[in-house]
C-alpha cells in the first residue's frame, strides 16, 4: 500500500511540474500549438492518476464484500455507480 501511495504521490507531482511549465510558456507567449501539447499531456497523466484511484476504490469494495455480509449483486451495484460517477 505505501508503494501504491508513493507512486500516486510521484504521479502527482509531474502533473504539478508539467502545469508549472504550462504556466511558463504562457507567460513566455509561446505558441498555442505547444501550449496545447503540454496540456494535452497534463489532461492525460491526471486521467491516469484517477483511473488508478478509481481502481483502488473498486478494489477496497470488492474486498470489502469478502469481509461483510453484502452480496456480490449489491456490490456490483455499488461499482456500476462509482463508476458512472468518476468516469
């Protein structure tokens, strides 16, 4: 678990990184084609970092469901929203 938070962690901070530099070309009035580019990729590496976080929820109801009482069709259910609502 700790390797998974440090690697959200690590994630995290290149998107901060790539938005810094975002920022810089901006200011810098580099073109919109480059501009676009770096957020392009920023948009990316957040989408990824919310996938990996959306698998972990999907993962802490599925063992959850082994440790409770709920039944495999409620916890099915319970996904189906989480991932209508994050993605």
């Amino acid at each position: 678990m700790l390797e998974t938070k440090q690697a959200m962690l690590n994630r995290l901070a290149r998107v901060e990184g790539q938005i810094r530099g975002i920022q810089k070309l901006i200011s810098q009035d580099e073109e919109c084609e480059k501009v676009i580019q770096q957020l392009s990729a920023a948009r990316k590496a957040l989408d990824k970092a919310s996938h990996e976080m959306l698998a972990c929820l999907i993962e802490e109801n599925v063992l959850a469901t082994e440790d409770e009482n709920t039944s495999t069709h409620e916890t099915m259910d319970h996904i189906r929203t989480l991932l209508s609502k994050y993605s």
